[in-house]
C-alpha cells in the first residue's frame, strides 16, 4: 500500500506540468494581468488564493477584486509552451518571448491593465 502511495508520488512528480502564459482579467473595467508561469494550474489557483484571503500582493488588482467583486473576474490560459523532449530544457527565455508577445499584444499597462512595464536593459 505505501509502495503505491511512493509510485503515485513519483509520477506525479516527474508528470510534466503545463507552462504558459496566464491571465486574471477584470470585465468590469476592462483591465488584464499577463504572465509567464511554469505551472499555470498551479498559478491560476496561487492568484485565486490570495485574492480570496485578501493578501494579494498587486495592490491595484485586490482593490478591484474587492470593489467588483470575483464575479467581475476571469482566470484563464492564453497560450502554452510546448517543451523540448530534452532533460536540459530551460523554458526561461521562451516563456519570455512568449510573454513579452502577449504584452504587447494586450498591453495591460496603466489604465488598461495591472502589469507593470518593465525596464528594457
């Protein structure tokens, strides 16, 4: 029996987990947050989470949660990343491309969104 919990575990574990980009977007105003993740699942739920506690650290968005509500948002998955069949694989540099694509394809900037622009080195 504990063999099999151990098995369990360990398929787990190697199961790859889907990468992508993500999105919490406001319907009440229009606004969007995008981003890169190397488990979407796992940061749909961290987002959902801590908006529901009340601990979210984008001030801007927990504010508009509050003031609309979770029924104004939506929680979803704009595009995945298909890695490699290589144990070396490191997705950094194409989660980036594929976010910096969805950036400025959305712009969820200022008024129109709760990203942050970032600083071009």
């Amino acid at each position: 029996m504990m063999d099999d919990r151990k098995e369990k575990i360990r398929k787990y574990k190697e199961t790859p987990k889907p990468m992508g980009i993500i999105r919490i977007h406001n319907s009440r105003n229009g606004k969007s947050l995008v981003e890169a993740s190397r488990d979407v699942r796992a940061s749909l739920n961290r987002h959902q989470a801590q908006l529901k506690m009340g601990r979210h650290p984008i001030a801007a968005l927990a504010s508009d949660w509050n003031a609309h509500g979770p029924e104004a948002f939506s929680f979803e998955v704009l595009d995945t990343l298909e890695p490699p069949d290589r144990l070396d694989y490191d997705p950094t540099a194409d989660l980036r491309v594929l976010e910096d694509m969805w950036l400025d394809k959305l712009q969820p900037f200022d008024d129109q969104g709760y990203n942050k622009r970032k600083r071009r080195a």
